[in-house]
C-alpha cells in the first residue's frame, strides 16, 4: 500500500518513449479528448496571422478572409488527420514513420530538420505574440511598462520545461485550461460585437469583397501553414484508444477551433486594423476584470500551443539524432526555442516566412500523403515496420525527385496562382505516376 502511494507521489513523470512503439495499455485518450487538445490549441496569437493579414494586407473583406482561409485549413486538416495513423494504429511518433515514405535518410535529414525549423518558428511567434499582449496590458492596467526579452525568455522557458514532461502533462494542462479559453474568448467576440455596433464599420455577412486570385492566395498560405501537420499529427496520436477517435477528434477540433480562431483575427484587423485580438481587445475596454481574463486567455492559449510545438519538435529532432533520446532531444529544442522567442522581427516577416518555409514543406507534405494514402493504402505493414526497426538506411529516389520538382515548381509560381495548392496537387500525382511507371517498368 505505501508502495502505490510513492508512485502516485511521483505523477507527473516525464515521458520517455522515444522512437519505439507505445504500449498498448497507455493508449487510453479518447476522441473528445483529442477534440478538447486541438481546439485549444487553434485559438492562439500564431493562428490569428493568416486570417488577419487576408484582411490588411489583402484588402479581403471580413467573410471573404473567414472563408478564404477556412476552406484552405480545413483541406489542410483532412490530411493531417489521415496521417495520424501511424500514431494510432502502430503507435510510432510521425517522422519515424516517414522514414518508410521518403526513405530513411531523407527522413532523418531533409524532413526532420524542417519540421524542427517549423515547429521552432512558430514557437518563437507564439511567444512574441503572448509577451506584446501582457507588455500591452501592463501598460494599459498597472501604467507600467515591461522590458520585452525577459518576459519572453521566462515564458519560452516555461513552456520548454512543461513540454518536456511529455503528452500526459499536455492533455491535463488543456483540460484544465479550457474554460478560462472559452470565457476568454466570449470576452473578445462580446468586445468586438459591442465595437461593430457602436461603429461604421460594414461588416455584411455574405459580401465576398476582394480580388479572386486574393482570395486563393489567402487560402492557399492558410494551406500551406497547416498542412505541415501531416509530418507531426502521429506524434499527438500515438496515445489513442481507436483510430477514428484520433482523426475524427484532430479533425474536429483542429476544423472548429480555426473557425473561431479565423473569425477573431478577422475581426480584429478589419475593425481595428490590428493582427492580434488580443491586442486590440484590450484597447476596447477599461474594466480591470475584463483585461484579466483577455491577458489569462492570451496566456493560456499561447501555452497550449507551445506545449504541442515543443512536444512534436522535440521528436523530429530525436528522428535526426536518434542517440540523444527523447528527453535529451526534448530540451535541446527547448533551448534554440528560447533562444528564436528573443527576435520579434519574425511577427513581422510572417507571411514571407510562411511562404519560405511552404517551399519545401508543401512537397515533402505531398510526397508522404501521396505515398501513405494511395501507395500504402493508410496502414504500414509488417514490412515497413522491420525495415524501421533495422534502421535500414535507405533513400526513395522518387520521393527525393518529386520532392525537388515540387519545391522548384513552388517558388516560381506567381501568388496570385495560390502556389501551395498547385504544388501540392501536382507534387501528388507526379510522385504517383512516377511510382506507376516504375511498377509497370519492373513488370
């Protein structure tokens, strides 16, 4: 009995699993749960960016920058869910289960470092965002005015250090940060509803004001930002009690969380013409219990994030270096990611970095979604799991083809072409025929 009651003691215990497979008996998170994980993660100072530049800097009314870049999220979204199952069904974080797509070298060496890059970019924005936001209201509440890179620093180092104990600490800690989410956000849309009745602003429900090739853009880098997901979602799935539960709840609360999320930035830059709701929440108002909960919103949508970048960043950094283990891989990402949050220039270059980032990710992203759902059929065999385990060290000549194809094709695309779903679609069938070819050839 005193035995059970010191490993009780012990709980939260930082999680250890690495490359291996879970054990079954930890695969326990239901689909409502993962639904709770992912829509609290949607509702943050990273996600408003796309939504709200669409109206800044693409003139695109407030429907048409909703919609625009809901339906590129909600593409986005449907893969990222179908490639949960390597998480699901054989339990095995995303980029080692890439290595049987790409091959494992390209894995280890092209995917997973951008993967990393990516989950470290938008760590540091996250963390930017949530320290203007409490340097804002520290001016507005207590007329004081906070230094930028300390806050930054100790925030970014808190989230590194929860991350770090593992998916169970990051389930509990959205658990319990959902109803501050839902009351804080309340608070904003109560806020900007107030604003738009008291004010000119014509905000029609069904006007699609905005240039066509706009709205395509738009869409297409709402696209692009998420459908990185597809090299990450197994890593957050891994602990699931069904399949369908960990893609019908990552899609659901991924989907509806982005709606909101889309809704609240473009508010927020068409009423205000400010990126951040946050931001631009708090000048709205002056009672002091209505700017604390917009700052504990802010504060606990920008941990919820982080603890899910820092989770999947760490794991593709174990992919690329596979001795360090998971803790290890955990707290080296923690310490680049620290370091990025000290540079608020990246806000302001967002939608060039998004851009950037999409010329690799959108045909790495094609290539294993093409690869996994029409060549493997969504399942990996017995085959694909021995060559992993052996550590074969391989390279898919085709992926690696496709893949430079692709990122060649996206850069010289005009945006105005919505470059991130054509490459995508395109780096898709290129890669299929090319495998098509290939089979007939050896036949």
């Amino acid at each position: 009995m005193q035995t059970a009651k010191i490993q009780t003691a012990q709980v939260p215990r930082i999680e250890k699993h690495g490359l291996e497979s879970v054990p079954i008996e930890l695969k326990t998170t239901k689909w409502y749960e993962y639904f709770i994980l992912q829509m609290s993660f949607s509702v943050n100072s990273g996600n408003f960016l796309v939504p709200a530049l669409a109206v800044i800097n693409g003139g695109l009314s407030f429907f048409s920058a909703v919609l625009s870049t809901l339906l590129g999220a909600a593409i986005a979204f449907l893969f990222v869910s179908y490639l949960t199952y390597p998480g699901s069904k054989n339990g095995i974080p995303a980029q080692y289960a890439i290595r049987s797509m790409l091959g494992t070298i390209p894995a280890r060496y092209i995917s997973s470092p951008i993967r990393s890059i990516t989950s470290l970019y938008w760590f540091a924005v996250q963390t930017i965002g949530g320290t203007i936001v409490l340097i804002e209201l520290g001016k507005k509440v207590f007329s004081v005015t906070i230094p930028f890179l300390p806050v930054a620093i100790f925030l970014a180092i808190l989230m590194s250090v929860l991350a770090l104990f593992g998916f169970d600490t990051v389930k509990k800690a959205t658990k319990y940060f959902m109803p501050l989410l839902i009351l804080g956000q309340l608070v904003l849309f109560y806020l900007f509803i107030r604003e738009t009745a008291n004010s000119e602003v014509n905000l029609p429900i069904f006007s699609l004001e905005g240039d066509i090739s706009t709205y395509f853009f738009y869409s297409s880098l709402a696209f692009v930002q998420y459908v990185s997901g597809v090299s990450a979602s197994a890593d957050m799935a891994r602990y699931s009690k069904s399949s369908s539960g960990a893609f019908w709840g990552l899609y659901a609360g991924n989907t509806f969380g982005f709606f909101l999320t889309a809704l609240l930035g473009a508010l927020s830059a068409t009423l205000l013409g400010e990126w951040n709701p946050f931001v631009a929440a708090s000048s709205l108002s002056s009672s002091l219990i209505i700017l604390i909960l917009i700052f504990i919103c802010a504060m606990v949508s920008m941990i919820s994030i982080n603890l899910s970048n820092a989770y999947t960043g760490g794991f593709s950094l174990l992919n690329t270096f596979q001795t360090l283990g998971r803790v290890k891989s955990a707290t080296l990402f923690g310490i680049v990611a620290v370091t990025l949050s000290c540079f608020p220039t990246i806000v302001n270059q967002a939608q060039s970095y998004i851009s950037l980032l999409g010329t690799l990710i959108i045909p790495i992203s094609a290539v294993i979604v093409s690869d996994f759902l029409y060549i493997k059929k969504g399942a990996l065999t017995e085959e694909h799991l021995k060559s992993l385990f052996l550590n074969e060290q391989s390279v898919n000549t085709k992926a690696v083809i496709s893949i430079l194809f692709g990122a060649i094709l996206y850069s010289f695309l005009p945006d105005q072409w919505s470059p991130g779903f054509i490459t995508f679609v395109v780096t898709i069938f290129l890669y299929y025929f090319v495998y098509i070819f290939q089979q007939k050839k050896v036949e």
